[in-house]
C-alpha cells in the first residue's frame, strides 16, 4: 500500500486532518459502552491488514508532518530528549529495533544494509542517507536515541530495570499528554504514575508493574489509552500549558465537532537484548469529533461512555469546562441501538 503523506501543521492554523481512507484505521480506544482504568495488556503481533497493528511501528500519512512538530519542539527546548549517562546501550537496542522493522515491514520507504557493525540506513520520506558504526555514537550526530527518535512516530521512554522496579532514565517526548520528562526523569514506575487517580486503589499499577518485569524479550505487548484534547495539538506539555490551556475555552456547540479531538495512545512494550531496558514507545493518533462520528458505532458509543465517565476521571483527564457540552452534542449520533465489542468498525 502506497502512503500519500500530508503537508499539515500541529499548531498555529492547525491544517491536521485524517483523510477519508485514514479514519477506518484509527485505533478507537473503548471495547465497551463503559470505560474504567484496566491494565488491558495484549501481545503486540501483527493483527488485520491495514490497522495500526499490523507492523511493529506504525507509519502513516502523518509521519512527516509528525517529524517536523518533532524537530521543531526540539529546536525550542533540547530538554524534551534525555538519557541518563547508563542509557547509551539502550539507545542502541533502540537504533536496531527501529531500522530493523521498519526496513522489513516498509522496504519501499526505508532500507537497511548491515556488514558486521558497519549499517547503512536509508529513510525516505525525510531524505536521511547514512552510514555508522554500530554502538560508536562518535559515528552519529547525535545520541543514538535521538537520531532515531526524529525518525519514529510517537513519544519513546526507556525505562532501566533494577532493584525490583523500572526508572524513567531516558527519553524523547515531544508529544506528551499533560506530563514532563524534564519532571519525571529518573524516576520509578510508581512515582512517575503517582497522579493517575482511581488506578492505585485498583492496584492497576501493581499488577503492570509485575507484568512489565517479567517481560520476555521478542513477545512485545501493547495497550491503548485515552484522552481529549482541544485542536490537533500535539505538544500538550507542562511546559507548554500557556499555549494549550486555553484552548479549552474556545469550545462552543458550533465548533465542537471541529475543535475536540479523540486523543489515543498505542502505547507498547518491547525487552531490549543488550541493556535488558524496557523501550516504551505511546504512539499519538488524534481524529476530530466530526471524523469520529461518521463511523455510526464510535459515535454511539462515545457518546455513552462519556456520559457514564466517572468525575474523577473527568477532572483527570482536563475535559471539566466542556465534557457537559460534548456529552449533549454527542448524544445527536446516539440513536439507541445495540452495539458490539470491537476497536473497528464493522
């Protein structure tokens, strides 16, 4: 399948759309009429041809707008990229584990020559040609977790495994929903998820704790997540906040179809070989209410979840001062009938 890639922006006029062919494949987050925090963990293999599951890492239409909103947060604060000095053998681990799989599941775009430790890799949707040295980071110009992280869609933490815990040791986040690495570097699993309300009660944490440090290498798992946000904005950091806070008081009954976005995160867990590290990309995929609802079952079910949200989770989740407002708007494709488990539509 040929990808067309799109010429959109993440900010200022915000020209981000899905195209129609894109929205089928959007990875809608909720199974049930219901939702509450679960840890929801299922292999990650590949999974219906066309979905955002069928490789490893997905690419599509947006990866080279996606790439430059990278380049360009980068450009504004270095800090959103950081490995702690014990991380550069993860930061390897991370190199293969991208060129490897996107060289073999999209070998029109990327191309991967490897002869002992010397590897060539080609990128071409951002006309990247070059040769290095593998685990020599003098033969890249800059940390190996960076370079490829300018090359991968979604945010990339690496958590180090020690004293029955992970820690939050380095990372590239550029696209984060409401948290800082700047703040959470070096910290472990529970610390970094300490403000996630109803999860701790539940002992979710605790059981994905345990899950995560028994994970094998070569049986990757994934989950999704949630959350909204107003216009197609991916950088929702602290940092940031006085640019992206007040945008949710720009929400009205006319705009909202326009303005408020389904944020999903495909977040997976990978074991890496050399640093016994876990890689922990959160893949973003943002859709427009209006793009939601021309699939009949996501806006019935939308609809009903966010009626029955808990108002815990609502406050969590930043939607206070118009979740009232997109329930009613809502509730127009709720037409009653029954609908089915399934992330797609049928």
């Amino acid at each position: 399948m040929t990808i067309q890639f799109r010429n959109e922006t993440f900010r200022n006029d915000f020209t981000y759309a899905n195209s129609p062919g894109n929205i089928p494949r959007f990875p809608f987050p909720f199974p049930e009429d219901v939702y509450m925090y679960s840890t929801n963990v299922e292999p990650h293999h590949a999974t219906r041809a066309g979905s955002p599951f069928e490789n490893a890492f997905d690419v599509d239409e947006h990866y080279v707008a996606e790439m430059k909103d990278r380049a360009l947060v980068l450009a504004e604060d270095p800090g959103r990229c950081q490995a702690l000095p014990h991380m550069e053998t993860a930061g390897w681990d991370f190199v293969e584990l991208v060129m490897v799989s996107k060289a073999r599941d999209y070998p029109d775009l990327f191309e991967l020559t490897i002869d002992g430790d010397r590897w060539h890799w080609i990128n071409k949707p951002l006309q990247i040609d070059d040769s290095f040295i593998f685990g020599d980071s003098s033969t890249l110009p800059c940390h190996p977790m960076e370079y490829i992280g300018r090359q991968v869609q979604g945010d990339h933490a690496i958590l180090d495994q020690r004293d029955g815990n992970l820690w939050l040791d380095a990372g590239i986040i550029t696209a984060q929903a409401d948290w800082s690495l700047d703040f959470d570097i070096g910290m472990n699993f529970f610390e970094w998820h300490a403000p996630v309300p109803l999860a701790h009660e539940l002992g979710v944490f605790q059981r994905a704790l345990k899950f995560l440090l028994s994970l094998p290498q070569g049986q990757p798992s994934r989950r999704l997540n949630w959350t909204l946000t107003v216009n197609p904005r991916l950088d929702t950091s602290p940092e940031n906040y006085p640019k992206w806070g007040p945008d949710r008081t720009t929400v009205t009954p006319e705009n909202i179809g326009e303005k408020v976005h389904l944020r999903v995160e495909l977040q997976t867990f990978w074991r890496l070989p050399r640093s016994n590290a876990i890689l922990f990309p959160i893949r973003t995929y943002l859709m427009a209410m209006n793009e939601v609802v021309t699939q009949p079952k996501w806006g019935r079910r939308l609809h009903r979840v966010m009626r029955d949200l808990r108002p815990e989770l609502v406050e969590y989740k930043g939607l206070s001062r118009y979740h009232p407002m997109l329930v009613e708007w809502l509730s127009q494709f709720d037409d009653g009938a029954l609908t089915s488990p399934g992330i797609f539509p049928d």
